[in-house]
C-alpha cells in the first residue's frame, strides 16, 4: 500500500448570501423547500465581488432531521467577469438545534455540520482557472442568511 496523499486547501473567500425561503412540501425524499438567492458578497484572497439575484437552493430535509444542500448561483467579480457557482450539501445537527434553526434562530456554528462540495464556471478571465478547481466550505447558517468559508483543494 502506498502512502496516502495529504489533502491541503487553500482559502479563496468567504461568501455571504441572502436567501428568501420558499414553503415546504413533502417529497418521497423529505420535506423540500427551495429558497431564492436575493443577493449577497464574496470577499477573499482569490476574488471579491456580489452575488447576484436569481440563483436558488433547493433544500431537502430527510426524517434523519438532516438537511441536503443542492445550489446553484451566480457571482459577478469587481472587475465584472460572472461566476457560476455550484454546490452541494450537508447540514446536520442534534434535534434540538435543528429546529432552532428551522425557525431562523441564532445557533453558535459548533453546534451543528454544515459542509458542501463546490464546482465552478466562468469564462475566459482572470478568474478562468476556477473552472479546474474542485472546492469544498465550512458553513454556519445564521438568521440572515447562510455563510461558507470556502476552500480550493490543492
């Protein structure tokens, strides 16, 4: 056996984003509710810019109380140039903490998991590398909206 790889990262930026929620309705996979990107920031090393509105997370939340992220947006760099962004997600917790945050209370970030796996698309551009990275994010949902902190895997 071969020794195994290490896994490093690099931080890019951490993003801030508005959502506007939608109702929930049962599905055979959960409970689903598709919340609306209104707006939002990304602030970082590799780039800053706004989110831009018109994106959408399409949220599933299983009878584990664990909830699937599933979204795609659109950012626009300072300089102008668009980002498609991409991702998906887990956000898990103890009950109790769950339902805080199912109804838009304040929960400290350690008490619950909240990661997801991103892609990006751009073209060309000094941001057109992030078309061959694969990213991963820390994320806290506080009443405002959610936030990552998000990664490039090196």
């Amino acid at each position: 056996m071969t020794t195994p790889l290490p896994l490093n990262t690099d931080f890019l930026f951490r993003i801030r984003i508005a959502v506007e929620p939608g109702p929930a309705y049962p599905t055979p996979l959960g409970d689903r509710r598709i919340g609306l990107v209104r707006s939002g920031t990304f602030r970082g090393p590799a780039a800053n810019g706004i989110v831009l509105p018109g994106g959408a997370d399409w949220m599933t939340t299983g009878t584990d109380g664990g909830t699937r992220l599933d979204v795609r947006a659109m950012l626009q760099a300072e300089d102008g140039q668009i980002i498609g962004i991409t991702y998906t997600g887990i956000r898990a917790g103890a009950p109790d903490v769950l339902a805080k945050l199912a109804v838009g209370e304040a929960v400290d970030a350690s008490a619950y998991y909240m990661r997801t796996a991103i892609r990006f698309e751009t073209g060309p551009g000094p941001l057109e590398w992030l078309n061959r990275v694969l990213a991963v994010a820390v994320g806290q949902r506080p009443p405002e909206g959610p936030i990552y902190d998000v990664y490039a895997i090196l």
